[in-house]
C-alpha cells in the first residue's frame, strides 16, 4: 500500500482544501487553481508509490525516485500548514477582521503561497521525467484517496534486501523482550531503520494489534494520530469524533510538550471541566485563542512563551473591550505579550502571579490603591525587553498582606517598594536601587531568604546593624554588586537564625562585620565569600 504519510497528506490537501480555500477563493482566481492542482498531483504521487510497492522495486535509482516523492509531499505539507491558516484569517466573514486584514496582506499572502507551489510544480515535473524513464506507471485511478487501507502499512521506509543483519536483529529482539522500549541511534546510513523494520515485522505477529509511524522533526500529531487508527481498524467517524478536543470533556488537567510551534483550537472552551493548562513543555510559540479568558473554571493557566491571536488580538483591544472572565483562576504563570494591565482587576482569587514582560502601566496597577487579589502568595516580576523598564518613586505592594515570596527582575527602582511584614522570600536582580535596601528588609519579622543578585543595588554601603535586625533571616546571598564596598554591622548585629551566607564577585567588598567573620568553617575562594552554619 501507498505510504500512509502520503496518503494523510493528500486527505490534508483535499479536506483543508476545500474547507479553507475553495470556499472564499473568488477574489483571488489562482488560489482555486492552485488548490485543484495540488489535488490533482497529490493523487498521481499516490498512484507511483502503489506501483512501486505493488512492484516490490529494490533498483536505487526507483528507490530515489520514491524517496523523492516523499520528501515533496512532506514539503507540500509544511506549505499547507504554513499559509492556509494565514489566508484563512484574511477571508473571514466578519466586518472587525475585515478591518484588520485589507486586501494588500491578503493579496501578498496569497502570492506567496502561489510562488511556495510554482516551486512544487517544477520538482513535480522533474520527478514525473524520472518516472516515466524508469517506466513506473500510475495505477491508481482512484478519485477518492480516503480509500487506501492503511492498516497493513510497515514502517515507511523503502524495502532493501536485507543482508548482514542477522546478529543485530537477534541482539535487538532480546532486548525487547526485557525492556518495552529500545532505542536504536547511530550515524546516518548504519541501517538503523532497516533494521528496526525487519524486527517490528518479526515482532507483530506476537501481538493482536500494531501500528508503526514515521515522526519527522515537525511531527503533525493529529495526523500521526489518525494515521495510527486507521492501522488499527478504527472506523473513520470515531476518529473524527475522537480527534475533536470538545470530547474530552471529562478532562481536569491538559499539559503538552511540544519541540515544535502549537496552536491551541478554541475548542479548548469546550472543556468545561479543564482547571489547569500547562504549557510550560512547549519550546517554541504557543498561539492561544482570545477565548482563553474566558474559561471561568480555570483554574492555573501556566504558559512559558505565547502568542494570543497575535495582530488579531490588537485589533480586538483597539475596537472593542475583550471580557476576562477567569474569577476562579488562582495561578497565572510566565505571561508574556499582550497582556491588558486592566485585566489583572479581574483576577480577583489569584494566589500565584508570574509576569515576564512587565511595563511601567502593569506596575501601576499592581501598585495602585486597591490589591489585584487579597489572596496573593507568590508574585515574580521581570521585564524583557530592548528598552528599560523604570519606576519613579516608592511605590507599594504592602497591602498584599499574603504575600510571601517576591522576585523583581529587570524593573529599575529607585528605591525599594513597601513590603508587607508577611514575605519570607525576596530575590531582587538588575534592579539597580539607589536606596540602601537593608533599611527595610531587616525590619520584616518573618523574612527568612534574601537574594541580592546581579546589579540589584547600586550603593556602596549596606546598614545590617542593630540587635533586633533580620530576626528570622536564615540564608543571604549577595552576587555581583561591584559598587559595594561595606557592611556595616555595628556594635550590635541581629541574624540570629542564619545558616547560610553566600558573597560573590563583589569585588570592592573590603570591610565586612566582625559578627559574619566570626563564623565557624567559612571560606573565601576565587573572589567568592562562602560561609554555612548549621545550628
């Protein structure tokens, strides 16, 4: 049988085809053209590869030939997956869209995927001259390619003799008789796929059901997943069914790893019982949909780098006011783009609040008279970006009297804002005070861990004097203060419960407290100041 790869592709090619292009194609003619044609040539490459294989062909040059094949519908793919979405987003109904996407973009989008096949039609015709020299003839016929069984489709690999392989296959059924996973890598052209396929076809008449897949670099899940069902006999409507993330509805936590670009359906709003959504696993862009907001049984939305309808979303911020509706989210992590500082008034349960790209209007309303949450435990803030991000004045986060740990990176303060006397935890770094820190901090009753890293501080003197200063501070860590030059620690000196002291790469340190100096086992090695005690 064809390869199934192929085949999942040419169902791609007609179903999203006809979904997304032949529809709403009448402004620009070349885009039905084009889109018939991929239909057309998708059909004569399943046509070759079921010669081939009905042939059983080992010649090298039929076997390059196939491989040729091969490669170029998986380029047709990227290129279906690349622009339809885009063209998609300029042919919708809708008057607002309308607005955002001109026909300019729209024309230029399609011109692009117009010259992405003009390139597919030249390989086309080279690889249909090199088949009709090795006389491999179209037996195909078949109007309707959703009629190849794929269930008895093996690896899709080409079919060599195999020879010299006899002691590693042995050595690799043994192997999988003690473990359910075995992994075969090497350099390229060892035979490793040639081999694991002579023992998947040994190994499957042990077992009632098998499927085998190919998964390439930017694997298309949904597709290796119905490409698996259709090698197991599952009729084609529970696959569809299946496939339709609304089903899950019974599902409570979805996380996905991906090494690839994902993009969140919104269906996702179907799921009624999701309460978290973590998407940390994801390498590259995780694109959302606007209704993400409004999940109002979410409850921890954990996100690492996101994208949310990209221009679309502008468009809708600019001409209408997006609803948040998440009352009941209490976690909100790594927030990047796109963000309305107004929205976090709605998030009134939030516990957990963790902010990449913060800006000087989402620091004034973290700020501002009222709290976003009265339940805020952990709150991290960082600003990415080409410019600074500074804020004048003092500013206050004391009425967050939850609070517990708190983390300001890359926000440049003047001085340190009020702190409520609840916080365990400060880590501060590139925040560049001016405004010697330790005035307030050895002051909160329940401080315990202290994080003055790079370039947190600007000064050159820090005041820890006082008997009754840090009372529950357990571990200080001062890293890459170049500026400072003395503790000072007077004659009197608090810390009482401290375990742990870490002083790095401050190079102009040189008058430190008699009271640290004092403790039992430190060390000072290659400019860093080590000290540990263990009550």
């Amino acid at each position: 049988m064809a390869d199934a790869v192929v085949s999942a592709v040419i169902n791609k090619a007609v179903d999203i085809g006809a979904t997304k292009i032949m529809e709403e194609s009448s402004r620009l003619y070349w885009l039905r053209e084009d889109v018939e044609w991929l239909k057309r040539q998708m059909r004569h490459m399943q046509g070759y590869l079921e010669n081939a294989e009905a042939k059983k062909v080992t010649n090298p040059n039929v076997v390059n030939l196939i491989k040729d094949i091969r490669d170029l519908v998986r380029d047709v793919e990227d290129i279906l997956e690349i622009y339809l979405p885009r063209i998609e987003s300029h042919t919708s109904n809708c008057l607002l869209k309308r607005i955002s996407t001109c026909f300019v973009p729209y024309c230029w989008t399609s011109w692009m995927f117009s010259r992405e096949i003009e390139k597919i039609k030249r390989r086309a015709k080279s690889i249909d001259e090199d088949r009709a020299y090795y006389d491999i003839k179209d037996i195909s016929g078949a109007d309707d390619v959703s009629n190849v069984d794929t269930r008895s489709t093996t690896l899709h690999v080409d079919d060599p003799i195999i020879v010299g392989f006899e002691q590693d296959i042995k050595a690799l059924k043994s192997k999988l008789e003690e473990h359910p996973l075995v992994s075969v890598v090497g350099m390229a052209g060892l035979g490793k796929t040639t081999l694991a396929k002579k023992v998947f076809r040994d190994m499957k008449k042990h077992f009632d059901c098998s499927a085998s897949v190919s998964v390439s670099q930017k694997p298309n899940i949904k597709d290796l997943v119905q490409g698996i069902a259709n090698q197991v006999g599952l009729p084609k409507e529970k696959q569809e069914e299946n496939m339709k993330i609304g089903s899950l509805s019974r599902l409570n936590y979805l996380e996905i790893y991906s090494k690839s670009q994902v993009e969140i359906p919104s269906s996702i709003r179907d799921l009624k019982n999701l309460l978290t959504l973590d998407l940390r696993g994801c390498r590259y862009t995780v694109k959302l949909p606007v209704g993400i907001w409004k999940m109002e049984q979410l409850r921890h939305l954990l996100l690492d780098d996101y994208e949310i309808d990209s221009s679309r979303m502008r468009l809708l911020c600019k001409y209408q006011k997006v609803q948040v509706l998440l009352p009941n989210l209490q976690t909100l992590s790594m927030i990047w783009h796109d963000l309305q500082p107004a929205w976090l008034l709605k998030l009134t349960n939030l516990r957990k609040l963790e902010l990449r790209y913060v800006t000087p209007e989402i620091m004034d309303v973290l700020c501002g008279p009222e709290p976003i949450s009265k339940k805020l435990e952990v709150l991290s803030l960082r600003y990415w970006g080409s410019s600074d991000c500074s804020m004048n004045g003092r500013v206050s986060l004391a009425k967050y009297e939850r609070l517990m740990k708190l983390s300001i990176r890359e926000v440049k303060m003047q001085q340190l804002p009020e702190l409520p006397p609840s916080l365990i935890k400060l880590t501060l770094q590139s925040t560049k005070l001016i405004e010697d820190p330790m005035k307030i901090l050895k002051n909160l009753p329940k401080l315990k861990i202290l994080h003055l890293h790079e370039f947190s501080y600007s000064g050159n003197k820090m005041d820890c004097s006082g008997a009754d200063s840090f009372p529950q501070l357990e571990i200080l860590e001062l890293w890459v203060l170049p500026l400072l030059k003395e503790l000072i620690g007077g004659e009197q000196m608090g810390m009482p419960k401290l375990k742990q002291l870490l002083i790095r790469e401050c190079p102009g340190l040189v008058r430190i407290p008699e009271r640290l100096q004092q403790f039992p086992n430190y060390r000072f090695l290659s400019g860093v100041f080590y000290h540990q005690i263990w009550n």
